[in-house]
C-alpha cells in the first residue's frame, strides 16, 4: 500500500512534448508499448499528431519495441510501422546500439523508457548503448525521465565487478540502484565515457521517497514478465533465480513473487524462511505450476513472497536468502544454471547477473544471509558516494 498521498507527478515526456524544443527537428525515439504519459496517450501517438516535428524512426529494446516477446536471447525483427510509415529498428537483434545509418537524418534522439530500480534490467544498457553510438555519430540525445518505481532512495548489493561486465550488467553499480534512468544517463554518460551530448527532461514533482504508486503516473508493465508494482519490488533480488535452475515464477500470473522447484515441502521452507526474520517480509508456503519455462507442467513446491513493509524490505538480501534456503533443504537437486544467457557463453549467468562469483562462492560457503550482506555495505557507500553529484531530486 502506498505510505504518501498519490501526487500527479509530470514525466519528462510530457514536460518535452508541451515545449518548443522539438519544433521543426526529424527525431527517432527509443521507447516500447509502456512509454506513456498523462491521460495514457503514448509517446509514438503524440509525437506523430505533431505537425512542427518530424517523426523518423522509432528504437525498441528487449522485448520488442510491443514487449510481445516474453524470454531473454529471442530477438525481434526490424519493422516498418505501417500506420505511422517509419521504420521500427529493433535494438535487441543483431545489433544492440543503433547504427550509422539507423541514424542517419536524425536531428536527435529521444529515449522514454521505464527502468524498474534494478542493475540488471536491460532498458538502461539500451540506453547507454544509444548513447555511445550517438556520441560517436554527432545525434544529440533527449532523455525524458521516468519515476524509479521502487523509491529513488535505497542502495543495495554489491558493485559489479570488472571481467563480469554483459547486457545484464555493463557498468560498476549495485543490484539496486536507487536513481532514475535520467539520472543514470547522465552518471553513465560522464562516468564511462559514453560521449554524448546528453539533455535530461527532468520530471516535476518527483521525490526519492516515492514508490510508483505515490506519483499518480499509470502502471504500464514494461517488460512481459513485470506485471505489478509488487513484481518490481521483490525484482531485485528474485531476478537472481534465473541464475539457477530453480523458477522464478515465469509462467505463472506471480513472476519473481512465486518461487520454487519440484520435490520441496511448501510448509516446511516457508518455516524456515520466516525463522530467518527477514526485515519487511512473509513467506507463505506456494504449490504451483508453471504453464511455460522451467519445470513447466510441473509441481513446484516453494513460497510467495508477500512484502509487509516495503520500506524496510531488502530484496537482494532476500533473493540471497531464498537460494541458499533451496540449496539448503534440497542439496541433491540445487542445481546453477548453465550459459549461455544474455549472449555471454562462457560465466555462469548468476555470476553475471550477480556482477562476480563472489556471492555464488557465499552461498556455496554457506556463509549466513546477514554476513552476504554486510559484504556488501563499503560498495553501497562507495556507490551512494559516486552517484551524488548526478542526482537531480530530493
């Protein structure tokens, strides 16, 4: 349940669309199904009933620029929108940055994604790849900025480190970033080197303490697998299943709320995982089946998470704690799942999406959820640290 009084807060979108600034300019615009604003009216729509600018290319990320595709490492096609008669240039195909000639006649470049909190979520390594290929290409761009929707406060997990870089992790920065995706265009742009000449629109009455349902703005899932807001604030930590061979609840109506695997008691791992007295959580014993992806027509034993004080909640401490749980009551059938993921064939995919193997080597150490995260609290600091000077809100 929201803790403030829902505020109409005004997205960079908008805010862009209701100024001059676009008059008379030929943009391309990265964004997909959930780039929308005030009154639901999506971006594409606004942009292209604007008689002053020149709609010429729209970008999609993963998941298509409709978000009709559901798993990782499934490409989209390039399209031609028949409607609006540009073309649609996928950016999770063959190519992850726009190229030379995707660019080419291009005043600028526009980017109105939704990014959900969380190191891993690949909209925002879209986007710093858009950015680099810019800079390289002289196309200024315009991020439009959205609310993080699990709070722009909380920092948590440890930095990715150098070597384990992929599109699930390019940069040195905690699982849970706590900044919003202008914010972090910005950081990445001046950090990395990315060279663009970067525009940020930044949002009006935004605040860090918000949750997306304190801002008045819609909820549009932006990705297949993110339905709620509840989904986004668990994300963080349960998104580090897809590292195992135990399922995160795809293929069920509750993605990384639902975990499990067949052969375990419900009951009894939902006792253990409440005796652990994780901040902010309950752990009810779940029995389900997933309709597609792991253990897919199988009975899976495990829990859902309900998050009971979501200020207080640590979804990367708990995601931790819920792994080593499995491995711990069912040791002969834990199992880490094996690449490729996200185009990297060679580390084990929960090393990269963890950033390192050193939590994997903690879990197999059986090191207490506490001590995994304690480890983290000098990268947390560091991060929080680095991450000041291009905050743009309160």
């Amino acid at each position: 349940m929201s803790t403030l009084t829902a505020t109409e807060v005004r997205l960079g979108s908008d805010l862009l669309i209701e100024s001059p600034r676009l008059r008379g300019a030929r943009v391309g615009i990265v964004c997909n199904h959930a780039s929308v604003g005030r009154g639901f009216a999506h971006v594409i729509d606004r942009l292209a009933a604007d008689e002053q600018v020149t709609l010429a290319a729209i970008f999609g990320p993963q998941h298509g620029f409709r978000s009709d595709v559901q798993d990782n490492m499934i490409e989209t096609p390039h399209q031609q929108d028949a409607g609006r008669r540009v073309p649609i240039y996928s950016l999770y195909s063959e190519t992850r940055e726009p190229t030379a000639e995707m660019l080419s006649g291009l005043d600028l470049l526009i980017v109105d994604l939704q990014d959900i909190g969380a190191r891993i979520y690949t909209y925002i390594y879209t986007m710093a790849n858009c950015l680099r290929a810019c800079g390289r290409h002289g196309v200024p761009v315009i991020v439009c900025d959205r609310p993080n929707p699990i709070n722009g406060e909380d920092v948590e997990g440890a930095l990715l480190v150098p070597g384990f870089e992929s599109f699930v992790g390019l940069f040195p920065i905690p699982m849970r970033h706590g900044m919003t995706i202008g914010e972090l265009a910005q950081l990445f742009n001046a950090r990395f080197a990315l060279g663009a000449t970067l525009e940020v629109v930044r949002m009006e009455g935004w605040r860090r303490s918000m949750f997306a349902d304190d801002t008045g703005v819609p909820w549009v899932m932006p990705s297949p697998n993110m339905p709620t807001l509840d989904t986004a604030i668990v994300y963080p930590g349960t998104v580090l299943f897809e590292g195992t061979k135990l399922s995160e609840g795809r293929g069920t109506t509750r993605p990384f709320e639902l975990l499990g695997t067949p052969g375990i008691d419900a009951e009894r791992f939902a006792r253990e995982m409440n005796g652990l007295g994780l901040p902010g959580a309950f752990f009810r014993p779940a029995v389900f089946e997933p309709t597609f992806q792991k253990h897919a027509r199988l009975t899976c034993g495990g829990c859902q998470i309900h998050v009971t004080d979501r200020r207080a909640f640590k979804p990367v401490l708990t995601g931790a704690a819920l792994i080593q749980m499995f491995r711990r009551l069912d040791p002969q059938n834990f199992a880490w799942r094996q690449p490729p993921y996200e185009y990297e064939h060679d580390k084990l995919p929960i090393d990269i999406l963890a950033g390192s193997d050193v939590l994997r080597q903690q879990i197999e150490s059986d090191l207490t959820p506490q001590a995994i995260a304690d480890s983290w609290r000098d990268d947390e600091d560091e991060f929080r640290r680095l991450r000041r000077e291009y905050l743009l809100y309160e």
